[in-house]
C-alpha cells in the first residue's frame, strides 16, 4: 500500500494534519492497513522535503496543516494512471513457507497446507459477513464505498489463496503417487544409458 499516493489523495481534498489524515486514512481503508502518527508525520517530511506538499499555516487548536501543491497533484495523476507494477511482486509468507516446507525432514507439507487452509477460508467468511453488514444498507459516502472495494479484494484474495492451496495439495498427492511407482534412481540411469548405446549400435 502506498502511504506516500494515499496521503496526497486525501489531501487533494483540503488541507489536513497528521493526525486527521491518520483517521481519514484507516477510515478509507477500513482500518485494513493501519497507520501509526509517526508514520504519517515521517511520510509528510518526505513530501514536503520532495516537494509534494507544503505546510499550510495551522487550524484553530494549533495543528500544524499540510497542502498538496501543484508538483504533488502532477504526482498524484501519474499514480492514478499508471498501473500497479506485478513484475516484481513482494515477498509472500505463505508461498515462501510452502516451498521451503517441501522436503523438510519432519514437517508434515499436508497438514500444513490444511492448517493454512482453514484459517484462510475463516477469514474468507469473516469478510463477506462483513460485506453483507456494509450491503445491509446502502453505502451513504465514499468512505464506504471505498472500503467496501478494499473488503471485496479481500474476498477474492482469499478465495483464490484457498483454490490454490487445493491446488497445492493436489499436486502433492500426484507427485506422492508418482515416486511410489517409479523405478529406483539407478534403474532409470541404467535404463537411459542403455537406451542411448541401443541407439548408438542401431546406427552403425
């Protein structure tokens, strides 16, 4: 998730401080990634020092408001425009523990696979019940709105990490099966072996 984008975008809309773009973020996002004031305050430094945004003046109690400038707005409009980069996608956990699961002595990949499972399929039916309270009525603002898209991908996204997982264990049963019977390792060598010298003979 962008912080940096998210920031600007809110502040397209007015002048903010910390804190309230704080709420008005976790707001928009359903509390999905929530935000700490120092990682606001850090993230408008770095805008600021980039010249994305400008302090602008203080409200009534003293806070200290931020503005998106015309650089940030330029910067903002190419964020909306350009496509999510999917070539170097991040780290994930659960991939990254699968494959290392594979073949480890003593860890036992199914039941990993099942245990992951049921928790990704409870998560799954937390979220649509979710998604039927926000339907329950209509959504009245666009922080509703919003975040009934962010609660519906994360619908998807679970759904398509359970078909996976099926995938997963489907394959390791087929692979399961298939060392079962298959020859001993030097029996395929000599086998290969001999192939290649019958075919060496048969050509003289």
């Amino acid at each position: 998730m962008s912080i940096r984008h998210g920031l600007l975008a809110l502040l397209e809309r007015g002048p903010r401080y910390g804190s309230q773009l704080r709420t008005e973020f976790e707001s928009r996002t359903g509390s999905t990634w929530p935000l700490n004031v120092g990682q606001v305050y850090t993230t408008l430094s770095r805008l600021e020092r980039d010249g994305l945004v400008v302090q602008d003046d203080e409200d009534d109690q003293g806070h200290a408001l931020y503005a998106i400038t015309d650089a940030g707005r330029t910067e903002l409009r190419s964020w909306f425009e350009t496509p999510v980069d999917r070539s170097n996608p991040p780290r994930d956990e659960l991939a990254i523990k699968l494959a290392m699961a594979v073949g480890a002595p003593g860890v036992d990949i199914r039941a990993v696979i099942q245990s992951q499972r049921h928790h990704t399929v409870k998560a799954m039916q937390d979220y649509t019940r979710l998604k039927a309270q926000s339907l329950s009525d209509v959504p009245a603002n666009r922080d509703e709105v919003a975040w009934l898209l962010v609660l519906e991908q994360l619908i998807f996204q679970a759904e398509a990490e359970a078909r996976w997982l099926d995938h997963c264990e489907t394959r390791l049963v087929r692979l399961a099966e298939a060392a079962a019977t298959d020859p001993e390792p030097e029996t395929r060598t000599v086998g290969r072996a001999g192939s290649r010298i019958a075919r060496a003979h048969s050509r003289r």
